[in-house]
C-alpha cells in the first residue's frame, strides 16, 4: 500500500507546477498572501514533524510544498512586474 503514498505526493507536487509557473512567469502572484503564509508555516511545520518520525513520503511531499509557498509567497512580496507593466503587456 505504500505505493499510493508515492502516486499521492506525485500528484500534490505535480498540483503546484501550474500555479508556479504562470507566477514565473507572470513575475507576480494573484494568490492571497495570507494563504501562502499558512501554507509555507504549516507544510514546515508537517516536513519538520515527518523528518522527526522518519517518513519519507511526507517528508519529501512537505518539503516540495513548503519550498512552492515559500517560492510563491517570495514573488508575492516582491513581485519582478509593476501592475502598470501589467496592465501594457
């Protein structure tokens, strides 16, 4: 049974991938900040529990999860387009 474990963590990375990249490639985020505060704090909090019970699984999945929000929540704070370089494209 734990290779549905695997296809679950395959799955939840592959849900962030299109999020992330219209954010790159946006050079901002639409994504409420609030949001990914929690789940940046939340998925390091689970990633630092995982680690500390040895599952992997969990461990790779919140660390993927934790590294997406963190990546998002950077672009949100400091985004690499104005809303008036925006609003020209």
């Amino acid at each position: 049974m734990e290779y549905i474990s695997y296809i679950g963590l395959i799955v939840l990375t592959i849900s962030w991938l299109p999020q992330s990249i219209e954010t790159f490639k946006r050079g901002r985020s639409e994504i409420n900040l609030y949001f990914l505060v929690l789940v940046a704090m939340g998925s390091t909090c689970l990633w630092t529990y995982a680690i500390s019970i040895g599952n992997t699984v969990f461990s790779i999945l919140n660390f993927l999860s934790m590294v997406g929000a963190f990546s998002i929540f950077i672009i949100k704070i400091a985004p690499k387009v104005t809303e008036l370089e925006m609003a020209t494209l």
